[in-house]
C-alpha cells in the first residue's frame, strides 16, 4: 500500500462480520442455534453488503485449558466440517484457524496495553473456568479475553454474531476499542457490536433447564451433539426435564416454566417461526410428549442434512486444509495493514515512511 494512512477512511458502522469458535468437544445445539445458524445469516448479510464475514476457529483459545495436541486437531477438522456443512461458503465468506493469522497474537499482546487487569479480573467466563481446572489455572485463561478482542479488532469488523454467554467479552473488546482510539488516535479500531439473536442465544441444558448448554459443564443426556444419530436426539429431547403443573401447560415463561420455553425456543428455531406461533401449533396437545416429539422432529429435519453434509467433508482432510489455508492468506490480507496502523500509532517498530 502506499500513501499516508489516513485513519479516518473507516466506515464506523461497518458491515464486516467476525465471529469465532472454539474447536473443543463436539458442537451442540446451543452451538448451532446461538451461533452457527447466525454465521449463515451474517454470510449472506455481508455478501449483500459488499463486505466481508470473516470466521475463525479458535485453536489458540483452546490452548488455555488442559488438552491434547493431537485431540486438539482432530477436533479443528471436526468443528471446520460442521461450519462447512452448517452453510459457510468460502466462496462468500473468510473461513480460516487462528493460529494460522500471527497478526491475532501480535495484536493482542498490543492491546494488553489498554487492557485493566481489573477488568480481566471480573470475567464471568474465567472464574467459571478457573473454578473448573483441577491442576494448572493458565495465564492464557486470565489473558482469553484480550486474544478474543484482539480477533475481532484485527479486521475491523462492525458486528459480531454470539450467543448470550459473550455479552461481556464483547462488552469488554469495546472497552478495549474505545479505550485504544481515545490513546493512539480516533478512528484506528471499529468499536464493534455483538449481534446476539433474540430467540435462541441462551439453549438450555435438556436435564438442567436452569444452566445453559455447555461442552464443560452438565452430562451427554443433557445436550444434544449437532453429530448425534436421529434417534439418540428423539431419546435426548424426549428425556427432556419439563416441569410436573397439573395438567400440563405448554406456555412460554423462562422463569416459571423454563424446561417447556427451552423447547419451544428451539422448536420456533428450528422451524424458522416465532415462539408464539410454536406455542400456539401446540394447541390441541395432550401433554409434553406432543410438545418433545414436536421438537426432535423439527430439530432433525435441521440436523439431518447438516449429519450428511458432514460426513463427507470430514472425510477429506487435506480438501479442509486447503480451505483453511486459502482463508488465512485473505484474512492476513485484511489484518496485516490493520497491525501496520497499529504499530504505527503506538510508536512501535521504525517509523512508517510517508510518500509524498
Ligand atoms: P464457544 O466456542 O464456546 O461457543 C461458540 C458460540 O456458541 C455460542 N453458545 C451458545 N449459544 C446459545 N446457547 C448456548 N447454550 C450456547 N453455548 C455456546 C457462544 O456464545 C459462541 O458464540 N470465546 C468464544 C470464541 C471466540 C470468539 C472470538 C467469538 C474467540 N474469539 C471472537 C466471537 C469473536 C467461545 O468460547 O465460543
């Protein structure tokens, strides 16, 4: 590039999407319904914005708990296949690793700069996590959430599509964004948005509707596996925790009835139909059972074809490969002159030379 970099040149409400996801155990419905369905939606959303949707699989995020290396791998093809199959198209949109992008680490350890420990300290996510290792609490769990800013910021990405549970991370990369542009110079970083979907960004555990779905917490029956076989879903759902109001009522109250709202969230989900209309196709129901069959059916009919495509792209790891490396040469693209401005405005490195 050439020229003086003229910070300004931003669009501050920009299109660029950015989202990230761990490659840890296997993917669930919460996964699929607060997060994969919206990377979809976000693809097309960009594409027709003339932007980029950029989506990243976090191997250097999974590096912050207990692992195995090989495991690790192994589980990156695995949740690339399930995005691949989910509907992310590279042909329209970035799909790379993270550990392939240097410009994520570089990033962060710059925006340490602008970081407060004590914000750090306050992370719901880390003294959820560090409650959790039973040896070694890493550094990198305390650090997560500055390479997760750094992720987002490296792109300049408008908008970020998650689930409930990244509300203040992403609270936080705004923080970090703001906090950075008021110290090095206005305009250097989006200050980007979550965009959390309104039904959908909280599924809860099938046995414990009070937790959400989650990888580390609660057991197998209570979640369901984007992967599971058709009939291991029907077993799930149908074992489903619901409440015991006599005579059962299919209502939508999160509060007062959460185990029936968690499936009618993700029946309205998985039908493309609001919850109310959920409720009301429930009419003439006997009971929960209509309301959970209802569910695995609807659950399968999206699931089913996501198994499918799967299977056949899981099998070719070196077509994966290709995928992911093509993605990281355009995501470099985007975040090394993003890096360049950086440095630059934070005096790090030589001097930028100006042409005339
Ligand atoms: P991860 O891999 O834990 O989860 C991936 C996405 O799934 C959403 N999610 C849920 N949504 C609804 N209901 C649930 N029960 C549920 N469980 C998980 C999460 O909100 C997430 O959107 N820190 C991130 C990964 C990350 C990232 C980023 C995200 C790294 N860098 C940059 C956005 C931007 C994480 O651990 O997601």
């Amino acid at each position: 590039s050439c020229g003086p970099r003229r910070v300004l040149r931003h669009n501050p409400t920009s299109m660029r999407v950015f989202s990230g996801i761990q490659p840890t155990g296997r993917k669930h419905l919460g996964n699929y319904i607060g997060a994969i369905r919206q990377y979809v939606v976000s693809q097309e959303r960009a594409v027709q914005a003339g932007d980029e949707a950029i989506f990243c699989i976090v191997d250097l995020h999974a590096t912050t708990v207990a692992y195995d290396p090989p495991v690790l791998r192994e589980r990156l093809y695995d949740t690339a296949a399930v995005l691949l199959a989910a509907g992310l198209d590279p042909d329209r949109c970035i799909l790379f690793r993270q550990g392939d992008v240097p410009e994520h680490t570089e990033l962060s350890w710059l925006l340490s700069a602008v970081t407060a420990h004590g914000d750090l300290n306050r992370m719901h996510q880390f003294k959820e996590k560090s409650a959790q290792q039973r040896e070694l609490i890493s550094a990198g769990l305390f650090f997560y959430p500055v390479l997760m800013a750094a992720d987002v910021l490296a792109y300049r990405a408008g908008e970020v599509p998650v689930g409930d549970d990244q509300r203040q991370h992403i609270e936080l990369m705004r923080d970090i964004a703001e906090r950075f542009n008021a110290r090095f110079g206005e305009g250097l970083l989006v200050v980007p948005e979550g965009r959390i979907p309104e039904v959908g960004a909280r599924i809860m555990d099938l046995q414990e509707p009070t937790r959400k779905m989650s990888t580390t917490v609660g057991t197998d029956e209570g979640r369901v596996y984007v992967l599971d076989e058709a009939k291991v879903v029907e077993k799930k759902i149908k074992r489903a925790v619901t409440d015991s109001e006599d005579p059962p009522r299919i209502a939508f109250d999160p509060e007062g009835k959460p185990g029936v709202s968690n499936l009618l969230e993700i029946l309205a989900v998985c039908r493309g139909t609001r919850v109310g209309e959920a409720v009301a196709s429930l009419a003439d129901a006997r009971g929960y059972g209509d309301l959970k069959a209802a569910t695995a059916d609807a659950v399968n009919a999206e699931l089913g074809p996501v198994r499918e495509r799967y299977a056949e792209l899981r099998a070719d790891e070196d077509a994966l490969e290709a995928t992911l490396a093509a993605g990281a040469d355009r995501a470099r693209e985007i975040a090394a002159p993003v890096l360049a401005d950086v440095r630059a405005a934070m005096g790090v490195g030589p001097a930028v030379r100006q042409r005339a």
